[in-house]
C-alpha cells in the first residue's frame, strides 16, 4: 500500500506567496496578520485557526474548508505516527448500542369525588377567574402639531 504525502500547510501558503510572487510583508499587510505570524505559519510553527483560515480563503480566492481541511489532515497525520497516541487509542473501547429503555407508563389520574349541590366542596373545586394583575399603562402623550410657516 503506497503512502499518500500529507501536504504541510506551510508549505502549499509558501507555494502560493511565490506563485503570486508576494512577500510575507505584502500579505501580512493585507489579510492584518504580523509579519512574524506569517513567517510562522510557513514554517508550520503556527497553526491555521478558523480566522486565519477565513482570511486566507478570502485572499487566494479559495474556501475556508480548504485551509482548515489541510490543516486538520495535517494534525491527522502527524498523531498517526505518534506511538503514545496509538497506545492511548488501544485503551479506548467502541461505543456498544445499548437497548432502548422501557417506556414508564403513566400512572392513572385520580378521581375527584363528585360534590353535591350547593356544597363547598364544588366551590372550591371551581377554578378562581384570572385576575389581571398590573396597573393599568398610561395613556401616550400625543405629540405636539408642528408650527407653520
């Protein structure tokens, strides 16, 4: 099985600045990056976050997920081939579909004994009317007539 070459995400903004023959300084300028910063992340010493990834896609003329895929794929790889990471990955069990919990059924409404007429029983069982609580709003003024000319 032939391994496929992960690109560094360096490596292909390198590509680009010199494709489009732009300085580190040109484009720091531009997309409000630190000149520092941009040498960084040719060097891969900085990683491509969402923000930077948005003003880059906006500079090349590419989408955001193409900067954010590569650096991802990036990342991806270089954990592949970490020996700590694959012995924590072997500790990790698969997720088991568990069965579905048994519905609780609902228990029975209680019945209220029925009252006799005229009693306070069925007064009481009477729901109150709602009350509108408040104070009631103040009428708006009306605003002044413009004075004529």
């Amino acid at each position: 099985m032939a391994k496929t070459t992960i690109p560094l995400p360096g490596a292909v903004l390198k590509g680009l600045l010199d494709s489009y023959h732009i300085s580190v300084a040109k484009i720091s300028e531009d997309i409000g990056l630190s000149p520092s910063a941009v040498r960084q992340l040719v060097n891969n010493k900085l990683k491509i976050s969402t923000i930077i990834a948005f003003k880059l896609a906006k500079y090349f003329d590419k989408k955001p997920e193409y900067w954010i895929n590569l650096q991802t794929n990036y990342e991806i790889s270089l954990l592949q081939k970490d020996a700590s990471v694959t012995a924590l990955l072997k500790t990790v069990p698969k997720a088991q579909k568990q069965p579905a919990p048994k519905a609780v059924k609902p228990a029975p409404k209680a019945v209220k004994p029925a009252a006799g007429k005229g009693s306070k029983a069925k007064a009481a069982a009477k729901p109150a009317a709602a009350k509108k609580s408040g104070t009631p709003r103040a009428a708006k003024p009306k605003p002044a007539p413009a004075p004529s000319l």
